[in-house]
C-alpha cells in the first residue's frame, strides 16, 4: 500500500439519458487519496461528499460479482478490485463500458444483454433425464479432472469487458463475442449436456458465431478472470469445421 | 397505476428466490422474480467456501449421514434453532446436492489414491477409495465433526448459482431487474404483492400475486464493515417489518467471520482454515489450540471470532494504523493447493492487499458476517402472522440457525429451502384463488407514492449517507461481537435519535428516475428500523447465546431465555419495535440442551432438560431393533414435501 496523500482527479463521463435535453460532458472530481484506496472507494465518496447524483453498479466489491466494469484510462477492467495506487500522475479517467445500453453515468444494463446470450447459447443441460433424477441415489460420476476443466470455463463473471473489447462485435451487432463462446464451450466438454457437435454447430457455425471472429484477442487481453479464450475459440473453430 | 399479476412473485433473485421460483413454476403456476441487479450478480456468487450435505463420499467423510449433520447444526445453533427445521433441512441436503449435479454444477469430485493434506499444522497422506472415485467429494470446515462441505474448486457459491439462474431461464422464469420492493401490500393478515420502484425510471409498479416469498439476502450492511455485498441491506425484512402484522425473528443473531482481510473487510473463505491454514498472532504464535484444544481454528465461527478478538485484547493483535489485526497463515498449504482451490482468496490478497499469500501472511481479523435472523416463519416458510407470505434463504428466520450458523450451512440453506418451501408456494397458490381489491392497491401505491413526493419535495433536511454512516457506526461500536447493557442501552436511545432525525431527509438531487441519492433516502430509514431490532432485541436478551455474547451474562441461560424473540413494528410513529417471545419447547426436541463443548460449560439448564433426557432414554428402551430412521421419528416426526421423503445412499452403505 503506497502511504504518500495525493490529490487524484478522476475525470468521469457524466450523462442521464433519463433527463431529457441532457447532454454528456466529462466533469472532474477531485479525491484525497487513501492507502489502498480502490475506484470503488474513491467513486462512492465522490458520491457521498461531492455529488449524489454519480451512478455506478457495484455489489460484491471484491472482483466476484462482475458488475463493475468500466472502462479505466482506456482499459476495460473491474472498478471494484483497481487500486489508485496504480496510476502515477493521479489522473484517471472513467467512461461507461461501451456496447451496452447506457443507464446513466458508468452505469451500464449488461443484464439484458447477458440472458440474451444465455437464451440464445441455451446456457444449460440439455438432458431429458436432467428433472427426472432419483434424488435419493449416488449422482452421476465424473471425472475429478473433468469436473476442473468444466469449472475452469466456467468462471466467467459475465462482466462483459471481452464485449466491448471486441472489435468484431462493433461492426457486427448480432456477434455472440468471446464469453458467448465460452460459454458453449462450457457446455460442449460437459458430459452431462447430450448436445452434439451438429446441434452446436447450428449455435455458433456462421460469421455472428465463431467464423466470424477475426481472432485479434482484445478477449484475451482484458478478460479479468483470465478465461482461456484463445485456446477455446481455437479449438470451438476446430470442432466446428469437422461439422460440415 | 401499472400493475403486474402473478401467481407467485419472488422478491429476490439470489439462490433462494431462484429456487423458490423454480419449484412453483415446475408446478406449473407463474412466477416472477425482482432482483436489484441481475440475478447472476446476486451476493450468493461470493460463497467461494461450499455447501454442506452429508454424502459422505470423502474417506474423511466416512460415517456421516443426516443424524450426525443435526448434531453439528443444533450444537452449532447453541440449541437456538428449531429442531424440526433443521431436521428436514439435514435430510433433504443430499438431495438438493445431487440435484445440483444434475442440473449441472461442476462440484469437485473424489479422486481414487492417495493425496496431501494439512491436518492440525502437519502434512497427512490420506487415501481415497477406489470405489468412490468421482463422487462429490467435500472439505472440512468449521464446527463440523466430518468433512462434508462439498465445493467447486473455490466457487461453489458462482457455479450454484450460475446453474440456478441457467435453469430459471430454461424454465422460461422472468426476472425482472433493477426493480426493488419498497412495501408490501395487505390487508387483514393476507398478503397481495408489492409496490415496487423501477431503479431506472422511478417508476412505481405494483405486483399483484396469491404468494409472495421474502428472499432478499442478509442485511450485513446495517453494520460499517462487512463481508456482505453493498446491496445486502435487508429492505426485504424491512418491508414486512413495516406492515406491522409480520414478524421478525432473532434480529440479534448476528455472526461474525474470523477471517476477513483488513481494513476493506472481504472474506478469506473458512476453506483457508478447513484445508489448514493456521491463524497466528504478533510474534507469529499458533494461539488457538491454547483456547480451543479440541477444534482449535476450526472451533465454530462465533467460538473463533471471540477468542481472537479476547486473544486481541491481550495485546497480542498486529498493530496497523487501521487497528488491530492477526495473521492467517495459509502459506503452508503450498502454491499448487493455493492456486487450484484457494484462487478467489490469492486474487483478493494481490489485488486488494499487494501481497502474495503463497509466501506472506494474511491479515485478518473477524467482520460482520451473517444474519442468523429474519421474517420469522413456520416450517412451511409461511410467516406465522401474515397469509400468503413467505421466506427464504439469509433473509428468513425459517430458523435452522438459531444463534449461529455453520459455515456451508447457508448456500445449503438457500437450496433446500427453495426446494421445500417452493412446494409450499406452490401448494399455497393451487389453494388460493387472488381475490383483490384495486382499491386496495391504489391506496398502497399512493401511500409510496406520497412518501417520495415528500422526499423530493423538501428543501432542508437530514443527508441520507451521513444518517447510514452514523447508523453504521453505532451498531459496529456497540452492538458487535461482545456485548453489554451500557453499550447496548446508549445504541438503542441514539438509533431513536436516528430514527427521528431519518424522518426528516432531504435530497440535493431532487429528481424522481434513477437516482442514487433517492434509493438511499427510501432505504435508511428502513435500515434504522432493523438496527433497532437487532440492538434492542439484544439488549433484552440476558444471557449469551452463540453469536450473541454478553460481558455482563455470560452463560447460556435454558431456564429463562430458550426462546426466540419475535418483533413488530406496529406504528409509523413508534420509535421501537414490540417485542415477544416465541418459546423452544425442550420436550419436543431430538436433541435436548447440551454442551457445544467450547470452553468451560456455564450453561443455566432448563428444567424440562432432564425430563427430556430420561423420556429419550425410555423411548430408546422400548425400541430395541429401531433403526436410525424409526427412532427420528418416534423422536421428531417432521413434515416435508412427500417427494423429498425417500432415504439418502451413500457409497459403502446404501440406504441405511
Ligand atoms: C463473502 C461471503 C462468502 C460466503 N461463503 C459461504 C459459503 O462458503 N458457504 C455458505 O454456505 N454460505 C456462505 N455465505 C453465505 C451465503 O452466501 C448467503 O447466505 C446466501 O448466498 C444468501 O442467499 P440468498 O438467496 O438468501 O440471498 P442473496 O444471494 O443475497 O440474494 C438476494 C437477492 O435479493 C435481491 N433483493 C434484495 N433486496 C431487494 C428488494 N428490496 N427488491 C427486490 N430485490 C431485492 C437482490 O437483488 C438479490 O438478487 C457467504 C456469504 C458471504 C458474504
Ligand atoms: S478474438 Fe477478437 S473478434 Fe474474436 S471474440 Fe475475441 S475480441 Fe472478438
Ligand atoms: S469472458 Fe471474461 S471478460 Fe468476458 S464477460 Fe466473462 S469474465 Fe468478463
Ligand atoms: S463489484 Fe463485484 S466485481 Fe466489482
């Protein structure tokens, strides 16, 4: 924790689309810094001593719950688990997470967005059986290593940082984007989801699913659960291809 | 005047409202969920620990079945809870477990062979069986006598709820977001539904609905630092507070996490301790077995809590210009364990800490946690005073906690009460034609109504966040892990004050749509109200009881205080709740009143205690060949959902 006391000005794009004829302008705030003063710290004291109009969205304030995405001098990153200390000159800009429709300020409805995607990748088991299970038995085994690896794709907090990183996705509207594809791919390793590589197929198999992507990783690089989205795109491709 | 109609509105979108909605859906009746947020974001999604269930996969999990999970959570509760509660909870566990799996939660499995361990400070070879190769396997955690807390690598809370959610979107469930409950309509003991505000518009909206069920979460923010989310504020337990008719249960019960990180106070997960991380003190000494010998860092939550927070006071706390601290040591568990299963604890300690905690301590000290106490309700997850209204998960007082919880015991909770109380729902709406006046309604929304149009209407007043902060601060002071009369008489006379002054707010940002200023001028005078449940129900509450530890009366007291305290707010212009005794009824119980085995046993017992003992004893006597099931029975016949009635199996054993 840095314990020098510096004056940070934190530049933040202010807009209510609530309020009709308002127009959006960056105003600056400034902040007294903090040992290990983070910008969800910084950003509710903004809001409590200097204007209590500020919207923003964080819940757990601890990195878990993905709500807090914004973009941070140019990075899209979580709000919530960013320290000032990180910024030398002090000066940090914040602007709402582009690709999403703007509430107001840095808030942002990914919600919408992100049942969309759900709905549109059927983010769940597909197994007849799946409701019909003698809950009293032993479960179904699996494999402890499969069981990770299921995990390991499923850590996704639906933050939607690879969405606005995601070049392809801003010319493309409809583009499912990389935690879509994560998403399937989830699914696609799963032994319980008895879908097949054609149904699959059918999901992803054109230019708004995974041809379309342009593999230039802007996923990758800000995704802030380091997901493994280059491998996973790559071999969804591979998988995809042998389809048809 | 909009208005929505549902069979079954759910106010909340965490584990437990999820659930609940999905059972009436399945049921085939319709059902709405509000969430504040996306329900994904719900603060369900920070249980990184994981959820008991008595599988007994593990080979450390060998014996256990329900009957030894009751012991632990009635020991664990200090005998607080109701028995009957926790019985169908202990029962259906296994089954909202394994119906988890199927549903697609990725749990960690059993691995055939041997692996490393850390047991009591010192590296163990344990050998898993061959048989039980991919089972749900299962940590140890706190207050437990096996290990039978069943995990995801370190996000069983995200994967349980990701698959939940997942499931209410395949079920075609709407949730309705950015929307929050501020009261709730009645009329003569019935519930109808709620007003509710659109956290984007201003909107008010009222949901019409034959059931309606409270999951709306904890309301750890009643206190300044806390694990809970921001959002964890208890306006859903306020909101039947308010109607007067409602009760609330055991507002006093409030946990406390030993290990939180200091100052922000995010929680390093009981796993740390359950996979054996060690907690230390200022000259790096290993000071809980000298406390708790048995269970030593894994003693329960409120045990550990208070002997470090005692074991402070000492002066043996790692002086910070944030106050006091202590360490915990997970450095000995090794980087690969670390990476693989403590991962959400080694991003919390680089990103908000600086620090790596494969190779440096933790500092840590115990942080508001929990909220043992809620809307009080029947087995059913019916509120006992008010028709049509139910409860579920943190925000209930279903009680299978009583005076506290054990750690995996609350995401377990969240499932197998929106299980069985989602039956119930269900039942309730099959039984329960909606017969409302739009009147009625109309008078509600009005009464919202005018209470914003005052808010926005004044021109000098009371800033709401100060109010909090104050609030905040006077329950973190005075009303925390030790208590005492002076303390807790000065906090109910300046909550009073608070509440007063809560009446009189005044906005500088007058405008009615989303508008943070305006949330927090709804929401802190209901916050108030809960702080002085909580305060004052533990200022009369003369005894000390799990996590509610009294200076001045120590001992667990049977004889005058085996009973859950019961508040009401029947007035607007009360300024403190009423409040009422519900009693235990020790005859009735499976498990009379015992020792946790912490510390020195103080207990008062009740008289009924020793009664009880004897009548067991006979009962045990003149049923030789009962087996385990029969004698629970004769002992304490529960009620549950016939569907969930069946014996649980388990590997080596079957169904016995
Ligand atoms: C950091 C942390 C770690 C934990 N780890 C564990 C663990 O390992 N094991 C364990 O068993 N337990 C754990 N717990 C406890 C457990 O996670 C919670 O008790 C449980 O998840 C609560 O679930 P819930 O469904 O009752 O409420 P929540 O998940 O809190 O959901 C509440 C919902 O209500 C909504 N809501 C709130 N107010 C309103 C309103 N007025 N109108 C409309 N909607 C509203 C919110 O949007 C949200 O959707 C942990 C708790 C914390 C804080
Ligand atoms: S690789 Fe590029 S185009 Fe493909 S999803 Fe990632 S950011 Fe988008
Ligand atoms: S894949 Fe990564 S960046 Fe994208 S939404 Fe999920 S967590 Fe966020
Ligand atoms: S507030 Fe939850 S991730 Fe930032």
């Amino acid at each position: 924790m840095s314990e020098q006391e510096r004056v940070l000005k934190f530049h933040i794009l202010r807009y209510n689309p609530q309020i009709k004829g308002d127009i959006p302008t960056m105003k600056t705030y400034e902040v007294e810094e903090a040992p290990g003063m983070t910008i969800f710290i910084a950003l509710n004291d903004i809001r409590e001593k200097q204007d209590p109009s500020l919207q923003f969205d964080f819940i757990c304030r601890a990195g878990i719950c993905g709500s807090c995405a914004m973009i941070i001098n140019g990075r899209p990153d979580l709000a919530c688990r960013t320290l000032t200390s990180k910024f030398p000159d002090g000066e940090i800009k914040l602007l709402p997470l582009p690709g999403f429709e703007l509430i107001g300020d840095l808030s942002v409805n990914t919600g919408k967005f992100m049942r969309g995607m759900s709905e549109r990748v059927e983010s769940w088991i597909h197994d007849e059986h799946a409701d019909n299970v003698d809950l009293d038995r032993l479960e179904e085994r699996m494999d402890p290593d499969v069981a990770d690896e299921i995990y390991e794709l499923e850590r996704c907090v639906e933050c939607g940082c690879c969405v606005s990183a995601c070049a392809t996705k801003r010319m493309r509207e409809g583009f499912l984007t990389a935690f879509g594809f994560m998403r399937l791919a989830r699914y696609a390793i799963d032994p319980r989801d008895k879908r097949s590589d054609e149904e699959f197929y059918e999901i992803i198999g054109d230019d708004e699913g995974v041809f379309g992507c342009m593999t230039l990783l802007g996923c990758q690089d800000y995704c802030p659960k380091d997901l493994p989205h280059q491998t996973q795109i790559a071999s969804l491709r591979r998988r995809m291809a042998r389809v048809r | 005047m909009k208005i929505v109609y549902t069979d079954s509105l759910i106010i909340g979108g965490g584990l437990a409202g999820l659930r609940v909605a999905i059972a009436a859906k399945q049921r085939g009746y319709d059902s709405i969920v509000l969430s504040l947020m996306p329900a994904k974001r719900s603060h369900s999604a920070a249980a990184q620990g994981g959820m008991q269930a008595s599988l007994g996969a593990s080979v450390k999990g060998e014996g256990d079945n329900e009957d030894v999970h009751f012991e632990d959570t009635v020991k664990g509760s200090d005998w607080g809870c109701d028995q009957d509660v926790a019985r169908m909870f202990v029962n259906t566990a296994p089954k909202a477990i394994r119906q988890l799996a199927a549903w697609g939660v990725p749990w960690s499995r059993v691995r055939r062979g041997n692996r490393e361990v850390v047991i009591n400070g010192e590296k163990v070879t344990i050998t898993e069986k061959n048989e039980a190769h991919g089972l749900i396997t299962a940590r140890d955690f706190g207050g437990t006598k096996k290990w039978r807390t069943c995990y995801t690598s370190d996000g069983a809370g995200h994967t349980m709820l990701y698959c939940m959610d997942n499931k209410a979107i395949q079920l075609g469930i709407q949730v309705h977001e950015r929307k929050e409950a501020i009261a709730l309509i009645h009329e003569d003991g019935v519930c109808y539904g709620a007003i509710v505000r659109d956290l984007i518009t201003g909107e008010l909206i009222a949901y019409v609905a034959k059931a309606t069920t409270i999951a709306t979460g904890g309301y750890g923010r009643l206190y300044s630092v806390t694990t809970n989310a921001v959002i964890s504020e208890g306006i859903g337990c306020a909101i039947a507070l308010e109607t007067g008719v409602a009760t609330l249960g055991n507002m006093e019960a409030v946990q406390f996490h030993p290990t939180a990180i200091v100052p922000v106070g995010i929680l390093t997960t009981e796993g740390c301790r359950g996979d054996g991380g060690l907690l230390l003190d200022k000259d790096g000494y290993r000071f809980m077995p000298d406390y708790e010998p048995g269970k030593k860092e894994l003693a329960s939550r409120d045990v550990v809590s208070r002997r470090m927070t005692e074991h402070m006071r000492k002066g043996k706390g790692v002086p910070s210009r944030y106050g006091d601290h202590l360490w915990l040591d997970i450095t000995l568990l090794g980087r690969k364990h670390i990476e693989r299963n403590l991962r959400e604890v080694k991003e919390i300690c680089e990103y908000f800490l600086g620090i790596d905690p494969v190779e440096e301590y933790i500092p840590v000290r115990p942080t508001q946690h929990y909220s043992m106490g809620g809307v009080r309700t029947g087995p059913t997850g019916e509120s006992q005073t008010m028709k049509g209204l139910f409860s579920a998960g943190e925000a209930s007082c279903w009680d299978m906690h009583g005076f506290n919880r054990l750690g995996g015991n609350s995401v377990a909770e969240t499932v197998v009460a929106g299980m069985i109380v989602g039956e119930y729902v269900a039942d309730h709406c099959a039984g329960n034609p909606l017969k409302i006046d739009t009147k009625l309604i109309g008078h509600f929304m009005d009464r919202e109504d005018r209470k914003i149009s005052n808010l926005l209407g004044r021109d000098k007043g009371e800033n709401p966040f100060e109010l909090k902060k104050e609030m905040q601060q006077i329950m973190m002071d005075k009303v925390g892990i030790f208590r005492n009369e002076t303390d807790l008489a000065q906090a109910v006379e300046e909550l009073k004050v608070l509440h007063q002054r809560s009446k009189n707010i005044a906005l500088k940002h007058r405008i009615s749509s989303s508008n943070p200023e305006l949330v927090e001028a709804i929401r802190v005078p209901k916050m108030i109200r809960l702080a002085q449940c909580v305060a004052y129900g533990a200022m009369l509450r003369k005894e000390s009881r799990g996590a509610h530890a009294r200076e001045d009366y120590p001992e667990r007291n049977d004889r005058d205080w085996l009973k859950r305290t019961l508040t009401t707010w029947k007035s607007e212009d009360d300024d403190l709740p009423e409040v009422s005794y519900e009693e235990l009824d020790v005859m009735k119980m499976e498990m009379p009143p015992g020792s946790r085995g912490y510390g020195v046993d103080n207990t008062i017992h009740h008289p009924n205690t020793e009664k009880r003992v004897a009548e067991i004893e006979e009962i045990e006597k003149a049923h030789p060949d009962a087996d385990r099931f029969e004698l629970q029975q004769l002992l304490n016949p529960i009620n549950v959902p016939d569907k969930f009635r069946g014996k649980n199996e388990r590997i080596g054993r079957g169904y016995k």
